[in-house]
C-alpha cells in the first residue's frame, strides 16, 4: 500500500485526482502501479486500477489474473470493481471509503450482485487515513 500511496501523490503532482493502484503477483513481486491519468491520458477509464489491471494482463500475457491481489488508495467505483471481478484479482485491499462514487460498499455493490461472477476477498480500510488525507489536501487546493 506504501507504493500505491506514492502512486497517489505522484498523480496529484500531475493534477490528477491522487489515487494510486498496485498490482502483487502470486510471487509476491509487484507486476505493475500506476497512478490515475483520466486528464493526461484524455481517458475517462484512465482509473489507476484500470492502468494496473491492463498492464499486469499484459506482463502475465493473460486475460485473467489468477492469484494476484490489488491494492488501491481508494474505494474502486463501479467501473473499477467489475473490471477487477473481470480480472479475477484474488484479493483487494483499499484504504479510504468512498460514499459518493464508490462501487463496492457503496452504490451499486458490485459484487454483492447476481451478475457478478468473481468477487475478491475484500481488505478495507488499509492505511485509510493518509489515502484519505491525500484525497482531501486535493480538493482543498482545488477549490
Ligand atoms: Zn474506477
């Protein structure tokens, strides 16, 4: 979560919302992290999870990512949470809740739905409160 949280800081410096994902192989190396880059990319899926989720399918050179585990600084909207149900990631961890665009304890609740196919085992709350920190220094600045 460390690296995911540099991640973060890494895109607030870019302008973009400061999120940062990691992806860990079943090794228990890191296969990929990124930051968002929605402004940068002009990608409105630019999400750091989608990033992550794209780059370590094509390190593994698979669609599926069996035995991999993400970590992300925030709640994944719904977008994220089904791409990571997708991707068959095994186990998620995420630092702050997101009540307003959240997809996974909030909104939708991806996978608590009858479509969903694959649901992670579920670690929230992990270093919530710098994640957190980072988002609202963010939008103070902003505004
Ligand atoms: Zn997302």
């Amino acid at each position: 979560m460390d690296r995911a949280l540099r991640e973060a800081r890494l895109a607030a410096e870019r302008g973009e919302v400061p999120i940062g994902a990691v992806i860990v192989g079943p090794d228990g190396a890191i296969l990929a992290a990124a930051g968002n880059r929605t402004e940068e990319m002009r990608d409105p899926t630019a999400h750091a999870e989608m990033l992550v989720i794209r780059a370590a399918a094509a390190q593994l050179g698979a669609p599926r990512l069996v035995d991999c585990d993400l970590h992300v600084t925030l709640e994944p909207c719904p977008m994220c949470a089904q791409a990571i149900s997708f991707a068959r990631i095994r186990r998620l961890y995420w630092g702050a809740a997101d009540p307003k665009g959240g997809g996974i304890e909030h909104g939708p609740r991806i996978f608590d739905q009858p479509t969903c196919h694959h649901k992670p085992e579920l670690y929230p709350g992990i270093a919530e409160a710098e994640a957190g920190e980072l988002l609202r220094a963010f939008f103070r600045e902003r505004r």
